[in-house]
C-alpha cells in the first residue's frame, strides 16, 4: 500500500465515524488479549502472594462476610476491600478459578490501555483544530502506538496478570488523572480558552453547580483507589495534581471549575464508609495494623527486609518500561519543561506532555522517599511514561504519516537514544544466552534452569533480542526512524509468545504444580477435623486449593513439638497431615514407619502422621 493510499484509507477512516470505533475498539481488543488475556488463567496460583489475596477473596464470597478480609483463620489487613470485592464478584459470575483471581487485574489494565489510547487521539484531534490542518494518519498510529506501548509493558503485563492489589490501584489512579487532565482541558475550552483567543460555547458544567463527567469520573475513581490500597490512593494523586496546577498558575481557578467542595464528599461518600464498617468491628486491630504497619511504616521504615538503594527505581524503570524505556531521556528533554511561561502560554490540551512528566516525577519521587521499596510500587508511572514516549515519536509522523531524515526545521531524531537501545537490546540478548548460569538455586525447583536449557528458551530470547537490535541498528544507519518503535513492539511480542509464556508454564509445572497435586491429594485423604500442618516453608496456595487453615511451622523442631502436645491431649482424630520436603522429615525425627506416605511430587511430600503420647 503506498503513502498516498494510507492517507486517503485514513482520511476516509475519519469520515466514517462507527468504522473508526469498531477499528480502535479491535485493536485494544487485539494488544489487550496478547498481554492479558491469553493464557490469563490456565497458570496455577503464585505464591506467595496471589493466594493470600485469592483465598480472602474466597473466604468473603463463601461467608457472605464483605467487611472483613480473612485468610487462613486470621484477619487480614493487608489491604482495602476492592480488590477483594472485585475478586469474590469475578468468582460469583465464573467460578471459583484462576481466571476469577486475576480477572480484576487484567480489566484495570485494559481500562488504562483503553482511556490512555482516547486521550492521545483527542488531544491530537484538538492539536489539528487549533493549526487548522487534518492529519488523520498521524492522530490514529499515535493513538494505537501508545495503547501498544503500555499494552506490551513488561511491569505492566506481570502485574495486569497476577491477581493482587497493584493494578487494580493503577488503575484506579491513572484513569482518574487521565480523567482529571480531560475534565482540565475540557473547561479550558468551554471558558474561552481554546481556539486563540475565540470564545466557543461554554460547557454545561461552567453553568452548573456538578462537575464536568470528567471530574465527575475523576472522583469516584479516587474512591476506587482508596478503597483498593488506603491513603496513597488520594495522596499521591493529590500531589500530582497540586504539582501541576501550580506550575501552571491555575489553582483556585481550577479547584473552583472542578466543585471541589461537592467532590470531596463524594470521595469520601463512597469510600470511607467501608472503614468505618471494619474499624467499629475490628477497632484498634485494623487501626494500627493497617494504617500504622501498611502505610505509615512501609513509608518511614523497613518492612519485611523490603530495602532497596536510592537508585532502586531507576533500574525498575529501565527493565519495567523496556524496551521504551532508553527514550525516556529524550521524550522528557524534549518537553523544555523548565520553560514555565511556555508552558503556561499554552492551551490547556497542550500541557498533556507536561502532566504526564510531572505525573511521572511524582510517583517516582515519592516511592523513591519512602524507605520500604518493591518494585510495583512505580507501577502507577508506567502510563505517564507511556505518554512522553508516545508524543516524542507522534513528532516523526508527518502529515503523510511516513518517516523521513531530519529537516532543519523538524523534531531533531535523538540518534544516540537509538545506539542506547541497540545497546540495551544486544545487553539483554547476550545475558539471556546465560540465563541458566545466573539464576539462583529455587528448593522449590531445582531442576528449572535444565529444565530451561532443554526446552531452548535463553536462546531464542537471545536471538530474538540480538536480531531486534541488529534490525534497529540497520534503520539507524539508513536514517529511517518510524520503524525503530515498531520492531521494539514486535520483539516485545515475540518474547512473550515465543520464550515468556513456555517459560511461566515450565515454573508452574516445576514450583507450583506439586503443590496443587499435593493439595487435590489432602482435601481426598483428610478426614474431619484432621489438622494439616506445613514445615519448613510457607505456601498460601495450598490453602486456596485446599479451602482449608493450614498450621504452618517454620522450624521443624517447633512442629514435632506441636505433634507431641497433640498426642498429649490425646486430639480427635488421633493424627494430622504434614506437608513438607523430605529432609524436614528428618529433621523432625520421623521414620518411615512412624508415618503413611500419602503422596509425593516435586520437591515434597505429604504424610499422615499418628499421634502417639
């Protein structure tokens, strides 16, 4: 299809209105199912966390209970009740399974793949009225290359498939601030703002005691967040936004046009409700628990050994966002955003790239404070990022929507950002080749770095990065840009179909399989009221897929003691179950004939132990 023809298939794209929906709903169809959708729930449970969320979601759906969040007997404080609310609804409609536990996750991140791809089509849209001039082409392979980019996100994608908090909470905040933005730049141009000084007809909402749909949305998103992960969801948001507006000299303007003492109630209306539920049931237990040990301590000190270097978000950001990641240098330098009269010249619409950068600074600002660090923290910048990448390559697609070198009056291609991803993609191809030497020895899976080897996994990433890199460095030196992002998609994608998807089955098969085998094993031989107890290690799945409390003991001197005091007060029934590895057996002074093997797979075992005083 030559260049003329691709303009003239999306100008008549632009004349047929249903078409164009019908196409971009395909496409965050299509990019939405390769990185969410396939394979969502044919990959066991993960611990340890995933199941500590699936099996409290579960306990609500079965006990009706829709304050309190339980797992294995104990309250849970963790985190807020959406997620689980989210999950126990997703069990109620399909089932108790594992696409239920990450189906909340995975529509958080389409909803985000979904507005991010609206917005970047609007604001082009508007960028072509106020210059007058129609460049279908350019607004709709920018749109669908930004809902690619954050599609086809490696944090993304292993957070939008893993069935806990973290991408609900994304979500939650980034279509709220994307919201925001569009509910901004929306009353711009109803006060008059836009359109060089012409005034256009107001908004409803400037007559209007509400806020505009936008606001609107933007506050019951708020609530959403609060209500999956607590105060961060309010707060950071609240920076961002503050941050930004006072940038742009807008403040009171702002907050007046956004109805901000009508938002704050509804904010509030809807979210804190559910805290005072489980506060007057649970008092000073959820109290301190959850906002003095989840959110003030995880903020000033460590909690769980989660420490990490000041750098640590750097290197999240550079594998998290790869392989984009190497153009966000270039897409943030490319804004000027120390030119503050610029920016405040400019039309509302027109600060987007600013927003997402303060966006982006922001989140990773204040994790990069906070003393406890884990990597899903920066998860909520990933569609800032997604953004300043997008509108720096948008500046390559001329009227024609094709590439060309660089004129003296056009966007400047940042060369050494493209020799920076040849060199990152060849990094990451040569360590893949040595993928088996340097992963660490798992108890759980000794045999997966052979079992990786066989299969031919290293090597096919390896060439598949090596050749995306030799393909790009090709382009770079034929000054033909466009097609650099689109071979880090098409590599992205081919990795996760051709090397990451095989390996997460190979892990399941080797880590998490003998697990379920072993529970499918317990809840058939169990008899009633026969405890079961863990040794050695700690693995929530087995409660999930047992749907029964589990006693779990680290050392196995304190489980043979627990045995001996059963026996003592002669339980009923006169034994108990006890998965573990075959040394902790051992260890706890077992003998095959003071036990019946049940059964065994991987690297444990299961027995049923007979209580003898």
């Amino acid at each position: 299809m030559t260049n003329s023809a691709v303009d003239r298939w999306f100008n008549n794209l632009g004349k047929r209105p249903a078409l164009a929906v019908t196409l971009s709903i395909l496409w965050v169809i299509l990019i939405a199912w390769v990185g969410y959708g396939w394979n969502l729930g044919s990959i066991g449970l993960i611990d340890e966390t995933e199941p500590l969320f699936a099996e409290a979601s579960r306990q609500m759906f079965v006990t009706g209970d829709w304050i309190t969040p339980f797992f294995n007997g104990e309250t849970r404080f963790d985190k807020p009740a959406l997620i689980y609310w989210c999950q126990a609804i997703a069990y109620a409609i399909i089932g108790v399974n594992e696409w239920a536990v990450r189906l909340p996750s995975a529509m958080a991140a389409i909803a985000v793949i979904s507005l991010l791809f609206y917005t970047l089509k609007w604001y082009l849209a508007k960028q072509d009225e106020l210059e007058h001039i129609s460049r279908p082409t350019r607004r709709w392979l920018t749109a669908a290359l930004g809902a690619a980019i954050i599609a086809l996100t490696p944090e993304m994608i292993v957070w939008g498939r893993t069935g806990v908090s973290d991408m609900l909470l994304t979500g939650c905040i980034a279509t709220a601030l994307l919201c925001f933005f569009l509910g901004y730049a929306n009353e711009g141009m109803g006060n008059g703002e836009w359109g060089m000084g012409k005034r256009v007809i107001p908004n409803i909402s400037s007559q209007s005691s509400l806020p505009n749909k936008w606001y609107l949305a933007f506050y019951v998103l708020i609530a959403g967040a609060i209500l999956t992960k607590g105060p961060v969801g309010i707060v950071l948001p609240g920076l961002i936004i503050a941050a930004f507006l006072l940038y742009v000299g807008k403040v009171r303007e702002v907050l007046r046009e956004m109805r901000f003492l009508i938002g704050m109630p509804i904010v509030f209306g809807l979210s804190v409700p559910w805290y005072v539920l489980v506060i007057w049931r649970n008092g000073w237990n959820y109290i301190n628990s959850f906002f003095g040990y989840h959110n003030l301590e995880r903020f000033t000190e460590v909690v769980n050994g989660h420490r990490a270097p000041w750098y640590f978000y750097f290197l999240v950001v550079l594998l998290g966002f790869a392989p984009y990641s190497v153009y966000l240098p270039a897409a943030i330098a490319r804004l000027k955003f120390w030119q503050i009269k610029y920016w405040r010249s400019q039309e509302r619409f027109q600060q987007l790239g600013l927003f997402a950068f303060i966006w982006f600074v922001g989140v990773f600002s204040f994790f990069t404070i906070a003393v406890t660090k884990l990597p899903s923290y920066v998860l909520p910048l990933m569609p800032a990022a997604a953004i300043l990448v997008t509108l720096l390559w948008s500046d390559f697609l001329l009227d024609k929507g094709t590439p060309c070198p660089p004129l003296p009056h056009s966007p400047t291609f940042p060369l050494w950002s493209g020799w920076v991803n040849v060199a990152f993609l060849s990094a990451v191809g040569v360590a893949l080749f040595h993928l088996p030497e340097l992963l660490g020895k798992d108890p759980a899976a000794p045999n997966f770095p052979q079992q990786l080897q066989q299969l031919n996994l290293p090597m096919l990433g390896g060439i598949i990065w090596l050749l995306s890199a030799v393909i790009i460095a090709v382009f770079l030196l034929r000054r033909f840009w466009l097609p650099i992002i689109g071979v880090n998609l098409l590599g992205l994608t081919a990795f996760l179909i051709v090397v990451l998807m095989p390996a997460l089955f190979l892990v399941d098969r080797e880590r998490q399989l003998p697990l379920r085998e072993l529970s499918a094993i317990a809840v058939q031989a169990k008899q009633p009221n026969e405890e079961l107890i863990m040794v050695g290690f700690k693995k929530p799945t087995v409660v999930f897929y047992t749907h029964e409390n589990v006693n779990f003991f680290k050392f196995p001197e304190l489980a043979q003691e627990h045995i001996q005091n059963q026996a003592a007060k002669k339980a009923q029934p006169a034994s108990v179950l006890v998965l573990s590895q075959p040394k902790k057996l051992i260890q706890m002074n077992l003998q095959p004939a003071d036990y019946e093997n049940l059964g065994s797979s991987g690297a444990y075992q299961l027995i049923r132990v007979s209580l003898k005083s």
